[in-house]
C-alpha cells in the first residue's frame, strides 16, 4: 500500500483524491491546500488528514507525493519533496520557464527519486491503444500525424494571464502527444494563430486559436489544432496516417443514444471536459505511477518528457511571435 | 449509511460487492455464499465479514439484503429476508416458476419491505436515456420497438439445463425492457427460436436462437432477437421508433479506436460482456434501490415488474412450443 | 441494342425512362399511358413514340416490354407481351390474386419468353454486397435475419384502398428479399399490425405498421418490421446474423456531412424515397434484364419468385387478420 | 443546347465526354487527343467526330471547348479558345508559371470570353453542402478549416516529373477548396513535406507528404494535409470549426454495409479515386458551367481562382524550399 500525501485540492486534486482512494495498492494520507477549506473537505470526503505542504513533506511514512498545486509551486515542490525522499507524480508543467524547470529536474535526478509528469492523455484508453497499435506496426511507419484539441469553453482571463499562454498551458498536452505517438523528436516547429474566442484573450497577449506543423529527422510531419471552445464538447482527436494505413481515435459521447427525425440523425455531444473524458485516463496514471514506484522503476512520462513537450510549446510560442519557422533541439 | 448484506459470491455477488463498497452512502458488511471459500475471499476483499444467508437475514444492523445466489433459492431468501424486516435487492428472476413468485411476492408485500428485481438494463446509461427521451416525447407516441440481445458465448449446458430456458433466463430482460419503455403491457406473444448456435442446447430442449413479437392494446407492436452468440461482443441494442421519429442506443465499443487499411474501415468488438457492457448500469442500480429505501418510497423495478416480465417469457415459451400466437394478462 | 417498349409513364415509368435511354445496350422505342398525354411527354424527352399498349405490344421490331402499369393490368399484359414474343420485366406484383397470378405465369411459361419480376431491392449495391458475403460466407451460416422497412409518408388513402394492403403492397418487398438472402423457403408466418399512422387508413380495413417473424425448415428465423411513416427519411435496412458475425446495410444519407454544436452531432436524413435511394438499384437491374434477354438466360427474379413472395405476403395477411401463425408452402 | 468541343481524350476527358453527352443542355460535337486513335474512340461511343484542336476550335458552330489535354498546353489553348470566341472550361492549372497564367488569363480577358477553371471539388455534393452551410451561418465565423486529401496510390515518376510538383500538382485544389470556404484571403503559408511514400518522388525534387498552415487577415487559420498514398482509398475530408460548432464532410463508401465478427466491425474502403468519388462533382461543375455560359453570366471558379490557387501553391512551395514562412498576396 503506497501511502499518498496530495497537495492540491482544486479541481484536479479532487479527481486524483478519488483515484488514490479507490485504487488497490494506495492510500490517501494527507491532503493540502493553500485554501485550507477545500483542503479540509477534500481530506474528510476519503478520511485522510488535512495538513501544509510541509507537514506532508516531512513525514516519513508518506511515500510519495502528488503535486496538484498552481504552476509557480510546481518547481519548488518537486525539489522538496525528493529531497525528502519521496516519490512524485506532478501536474504539467514542470514550471513556465524551461530554465527553472531544467535546474528543478536536475536537482530531483540528484536524490534518485523519480518524477513523473502528468500527461494524463498518455492513458486515456483510446488513444494508449492507438499509439500501442502505431507502434505495434498496424499501419506500417508513421508519416502523418494530426492531433485536434478544442476545450468546451475559455477558462478565465485572471487563468489565462498566469498559463503561461495557450502553447504552453494547453498545447503542450499536444506535444507530448505527438512526442509520444510519433517515436521521434520534432526538429522544426511553424505555429499560426489568434484571439479568435474572446477578444480578452488577445487583450493580455494570448490567443485561443492555433495551429502548427512540426517535422521530425526522418521527414515525419505532424498538425495540431487547438481552440479554447468547441459548442459540442471537449474535442480531442488523434489520427495517424502511415504507410499501411490510418487511425483514429474519435471523441467519447455521452450515450450511444442517436435520435432521427425530420432534422437527421443527432447523436450526443461529446464529454464535455477532462474530468470526464479523462477519469480512466488520470486511474491509469495512477497505476501506472503506483507500479512502477512499488517495482523501483522510472515511471514514465518522466522529467525529461516534461522539459521537451516545454521546449516545443516554447518553441510554437516563438514561431507565433516572430512569425519563423524555430528549430528545436 | 446503508447496512447491507450480500448473499452470493459468484460473478454477479462480486460486481454488486464492489458497487455497493465504492457507494457513498452504502457499506458492505456480510457476504454469503455456498461456497464459504468464495464468501470468505470476497468479504475480505472489502473489509466484510463472511456468514451465512441465515447470519446476515438475522442481524439488527443490516438494513437491506442484495440476493444475488441462484435462482431456486431467490423466492425463499425474498421471502425470509423481507420477514427479517430487509429491504431486497434481487437479481432476477424471482422464480422460475409463476405460481411461487406470486406467492413469494404476496408474502413479501405483507411484510411492508420493499423488494426490488435486478433488471439491471433499465439503469443502462444509455437505455435510460433513451427510454427518459420517449417518455419525453423526443419522437412522439411509440410505434414499433425492437430490442436486439445477444451474448457473446453461450453459457455451459449444465447452466443452461438450470435456467429455465432462453425466454426465462435471457430474453426475460428484453421483456422488462420492453414493457418499461413501451410504458403499455402486450396482449399477445408470438414467438419462433431454434438451436442453432449448439445442437446440446437443443438436445436438453432448449433453443439459443428466438425472435419474438408483441402487440399491446393501443396497437404498438415490439420485436426481440436474441442469440445466445455473437462474434463480435456482447450485442444489445435498442430502437424505439415513433410518429416523429427514431430513437438507437447502439453498442459500447471497447475503445474509439478506428483502423483503416486496404481491407476497409475497422473499429472495436462491442464490450464483451455483461460486467463490463453494465458496469454502470449495476451501480446506478443499487443508487436507485438506497435512494428508494432512504426516502421511503418504493423501488422500480419492483416484483409486479418481476411477475409481468415472467409472463411475457411463459407466453413466449408456450407460443414456441405450441406454435400459436398466445394472448398475455 | 435492345429495343424496349415501356407501358406506363407514372412515376416508376420516368425512372425507367431513363434508365433505358442512357443504358447502352437498349433503346426506347415507345411509351403508352392510360393518360396519352404523359405517354407523350415522357416519349418526347427520350426520342421515343408515344402508343398504345397494343401498338406497342404488336410491333415486331420491339423485343421486350417494361411493364410499369397499375397493378390489376399487369397478368394482363404480361400474358399478351409474351404471347406476342416479348421478354417482359414486370414491376411487382404479378397480380394481387395469388390465383391469377399463377395462370398468368403459367400462360407466360408456356410461350417460353422470359419474364423478370422487379423486385428492385435485390439490385441495390447495399443490400446486393450484403447477400454476396453471405453468400460467400463472410459470417458462415446464417441465423437471423432482420429487414426494416419504412416510408418516409403514407400514399393516399386512394391508393391504399387499391393497394392490395401493406402485406402484399409494401412487404412483399421485404418478403422478396428476405428469400433472397435466406437462400431458404420460409415455412411459417407470424404478423401483428395496426393502422398508426393514419387512422382512416385503417378505416379502409389497412394497416400502416407491421412486424412479421418467419422461421425456415432449418430453423432460420427472420424479422420484418414496416411503418408507412419515418420522419428521418425513407429507412431501408437489412441486418443478417450468422455463425461468425454479422452484416449490417445501413441508410443511405443525402451528404456525407456532419454538423455539431451544442445541440449534438448532426448528419443527414436518409435518402428520401425509392426514386433516389434505389436509382442504382433500377439501373442495374435494367442491366440485368438486358443481360439476361440477351444471352438467353432466365432473368432473375422470375415469376416464381413472384409468387413466392405473395404467397408469405397472403400468408402475414391471413395471420394478421386470423391471429393465427400460418403455415406457408 | 450548347456544341461543346473537349480537346483531350485521355482520363479525365472520358469523364467530361459522358458528362457533356448526358446532360440535358449540351451536345458533344468533336473530341481531339494528341493521340488521334483515342479521340475517335471517344468521339465515337458519342456520337462526336474527332478533329484537331484548331478544327474544333476555328468551328462556329461550336459555342464552349473543355480543355483536358496535358497542362503545358492550357494556356495557349485558353488564348486561342478565346479569341475564337468560344466560352472555355479548363482543367487546372491554368499554367505551371504564375507569369504565363496570368497573361493568358488577361489575353482571355481581352475577348471578353468566360474562362471557368475545374476545380472539380467546389461541386461535390458533400463539400458544396458544408461550404453552404458555413456561409449559411450554421457554425457562425469560420476560424479553424482543416482539409485531408490523400490519394490511394502515388502517379507514375514519369507524371510527377512533369506536374509542378505535390504543391501545384495535388495540394492547389486544397487551396482552392481552402479559399472557397475561409471566404477570405490567406495571407502566409507555411510548409514542411517530405518524400516517404516513394524514395523515387524525392530523387526528381519531389515530396509526397505534406502538410501546410495558412492563416487569413482576420485570423482564421487553415490546415492542409496531403499524401500521395491512402491504404484506405481516396481520403478527402474537410472540417471547419467556428464560434457555433463544427461541420466536417466525411469519406465516401464503396457501400454502406458493414461487417462484424470476432475482428471488431469493418466497414468499407473510401471510393477508390476521382473518377468514382467525383462523378457528381464532375456533372454539377459542367452544369454550373452550361448554365453560366446560358445566362451570360461570369462562370466559377475563373481564371482569377485559379490564379489565387497557383500563388498559394507557389508560397507553399518556397516554404518548403527555403524553411521560411511566406508572405501570400
């Protein structure tokens, strides 16, 4: 039984509560918040104990440590938290500035601790098993990938000015993705892109709409589309075009109910956002964290996943500004 | 919180074993089951304790008891468990034999408990969806409703020799279907079934392959298929079609995934079979039977569903064996 | 060149226009109509002459005629078209009198020209690949086989009245094609019906929504379900279980387009009616008429499929009306 | 009726000689081919006589020509046809130098003759319906247009060595397609594109993969994917996402059949190509064309359509050369 202390009691922390709580071989221990409220309800909700970040860093009996905290705590945790030995499962990303992110990975590689990063569509059933099958060979060598990402609504503009920018708040899922599918490191990034959703947006410098081509060594190609709201629900879509043929991996729908009449045929909408479309997704991450701390084996996506989905996402935001085609690596 | 017993520890017992330890407002404190080996092993699996039917049924604390055992013990244990002062839960079907569920039922309905039958499809996501959207006038009155079931393999002929036949073991849980969302009783079955899928099941009387229709008094008319295989996953559909308009609840694919190449466009077998395909139809079940206990009121589907859907399978074996169209109620 | 004569410029006569013209191995001669002035338009726009019947019938120049009158002429003029040496393709059915309809067949045999049934369904590229894989055995024996049929509107009471009723008017389509795909005779009818859709449909002594099971001597069981009315377009299905899967040929849909917004996922409703949804089912067919007349072949379906088809559709009259299952052959 | 000439009986002539022939509005007067045996062949199951380019051309009697002959004579063919004083319809390109193009467009111009380019996708039924609809409002302001187009299997090196090139070749009628829905003009494009599919397209200077980025003034941005070679069939998609919701136009099938078994559900390849997947495309574009011609109105897409389209094509091309985003317009 891997004991837990989870730091975070937003949003996502409540998802990772439940799955720690609901999984075999872990426990949840603690719980943190810099609301101490929502830490003390979430705490109650699966009987752990609500504490601060110290107190659950400190205690020996913890193993491990699940940082769901806002992103400037994320560097400063991972650091703590494997200098005092545990093992950590932390949101993307790492931290905003890929130096910072770079010096805390160093530091945590030092303690021997592993970290893995919380790229929870690695483990969403569909696409795991698009990418098992690409690498499986079912349709030969990959030559194109396209991922679409559209998230039902804009979050707020007092979130949108701390994200650190669609590239890197909200494509950077993308990239690991595409990182992922693709077996092979993108060498050249072109982003285009727009306030398109709300004119606020663009107001504090971001955009809401984007689009970019990647390719990789081997002349690999690779499309991402995002958008900060779709009116039919959390669009994510992965498609992979090879030599022997293609996959896809469609949307989730709320019921298989589909309704014919003198309008068509209607079918539902798609889950509307990634506590639903993602709950496997973020119970398979945690198995997979719990396994592979139990067997002493670096958990994967790791720390060096975290930096080169950042350096991607970096890398987009800067095609975007200078309007260039930005190498990376 | 809801204390609850659960008499049986096969298949079935381990799914409402984990719906009823992961509810919030339901704990699992006995399990039963005449293999004290399995009884044991499932109770220690959620902290319960292993007793016997007689141990739980008598115990103050427990204030429902789920009978999940095999179908000859069901009219008895309903019977001393509703005695016990119990609220039931039941897997269907009451009994194999009209006369003595009618009889178990009266006894039960004297005691003032209230026992609900486990047609668990009615708490089906997406056949409650549907049902919710005819009975909402999503396609006006209800014309024709066709339900398709079929399992993946058939069961054992030692099972089947036990079961009652196809139309008491099987299609029983189309007939509930059926009534709950024509909102009309039938009148009158006709029915028509071979063994085609294994000629043992013919050989012990019984038939693996059946098509029934079904008229009510408004003149709505309803078709069921069932087989007792299907190749490509456990097959359960429902259609509802209406004066203005259609309704489907299509089958669960095991992902999203869709692989083209030169030989078409494939996608995933259907969800193998009734563990996973109902997963959630089980645990919306039980919400449904602590909500109706909590508050007092009577839980649907109650042992008036029970009988009416026994009848509808009497009929149906007596129209296959004699040949006739056979008037119901 | 085959030289055609069409007898009938109604609605199924313009299809058959046009069908002929652009066909490249016929030719059409001459278009009679009860209505001269119809024959003459429809001549008119093909280069073809307008006649009589009989004008049409006598001419020696003018090797098969296309009968596309209204049903009580069609033993008529098949006896006189064969008679006179003509191949004939007949629009179904031979005649609403199973009694007639055998002399007529009789009297035609006897001339030894061919005479073609249209049963148009059999020549739909959908339902055609069907029947082919099944054939070829794509899903091994087959076991149960379903067929929805649904207009999209009710023809007027007035042709109703002369219709001969649904059984015979409307599932004789079905009846045909479920032959077809059996490979077997159908040995029993069951059917249940009402009039729905339109009451004064069932003033005229009709019904307008049917459901029909049928078993095989080798214990095939097929299910036909039929309404007069489908808001989502004219829905023509054919579902065929077997030993190793099932096959499954769906609508078809104006556009390939989809639509979605907060109301759902969209796509389009069903081709509207037999005029564009069977256009490539008229097409071919007419080519295998020519095909078959050509190289002297029996052209299929003949008139015994003709009548094999009104016997299952007299059969679900008569089991309909006697609320009996009645026995076919 | 309108006396069309087609100068060029190879492929895609043959489409045009059945289009011209079957429609109502036109006759097909004479068929020419540098290969004089394939324009009496083609002429001859019309009807036509087969002449050279400058008979059909110096005719009066001869109101419209269609161009399909080899792309390095269209410009001069469109000058001559001109300034004959016929109405022209021209596969694209115009030309494979933007500079002929456009002084050929502007000799055309001179006559005051109507030049309409074949960008054949504009008339598909599936693209035209989405087109429509997105002008129509019924996803409000377009801001994300993404386009698939994949053939199923590469051209001979002997065509690709004379074809401009994927960009001007294959992906100009994705640009026209794109221009037509955006409604607006792309300001940038950028490329990357690699030789995977054959090793061979990349000895002569070419690539068979490719995906491209345009983004318009008002910020919608558009996405291009294109492969010479589809396992799966002729794969042409297109999706538009606005402020409403999304539209997408899907594949079309050999058939809509689909087969299930212990393989998952398998339904059919994509048409297998242009010929088959455009034949409607093909008819509505020589209508629009007729009609045009009639009424004495400016045919669409013209020669500034196709102009637009060869520029994108051309910056799509040196962004891929030079790795640099190009500036368009």
């Amino acid at each position: 039984m891997l004991a837990i202390g989870l730091l975070g009691a937003g949003r996502i922390g409540n998802v990772h509560a439940k799955a720690i709580s609901t999984h075999p071989q872990s426990k949840l221990v603690a719980v943190s918040d810099v609301n101490a409220e929502a830490a003390a309800k979430l705490a109650g909700l699966y009987g752990a104990e609500s504490r601060s970040n110290e107190a659950i860093i400190d205690d020996p009996s913890i193993g491990a440590v699940l940082i769901a905290t806002s992103t400037n705590t994320h560097s400063d945790l991972i650091e703590a938290a494997t200098r005092a030995g545990k093992a950590v499962l932390c949101e993307k990303p790492v931290d905003l500035s890929l130096a910072r992110a770079q010096a805390c990975l160093k530091a945590a590689d030092a303690t021997g601790r592993p970290v893995m990063i919380g790229f929870n569509r690695r483990f969403d059933p569909n696409f795991s098993a698009l990418r098992k099958r690409v690498a499986e060979g079912a349709i030969g060598a990959l030559e194109i990938l396209s991922i679409t990402s559209r998230d039902p609504v804009p979050p707020p503009i007092s979130y949108i000015e701390r994200s650190g920018g669609l590239f890197r708040d909200m494509m950077i899922h993308d990239f690991d993705l595409a990182r992922f599918i693709l077996g092979e490191e993108p060498m050249a990034v072109s982003a285009m892109g727009s306030a398109l959703v709300d004119k606020a947006i663009g107001d504090v410098g971001d955009i809401d709409t984007a689009v970019v081509i990647m390719e990789t060594a081997s002349g690999k190609v690779a499309q991402i589309s995002n958008s900060r709201r779709a009116a039919y629900g959390y669009d994510q879509r992965v498609e992979a075009h090879g030599v022997n043929g293609m996959l896809q991996a469609a949307n989730v729908r709320e019921t298989t109910v589909e309704w014919a009449g003198d309008h068509g045929f209607t079918s539902d909408k798609a889950l509307n956002f990634f506590l639903e479309r993602y709950e496997a997704a973020y119970r398979n991450e945690l198995d997979a964290f719990i396994g592979a701390v139990k067997a002493g084996n670096k958990p994967h996506p790791d720390g060096e996943d975290g930096l080169k989905a950042l350096m991607l996402a970096d890398a987009a935001y800067r095609s975007w500004k200078t309007k260039q085609r930005i190498a990376v690596g």
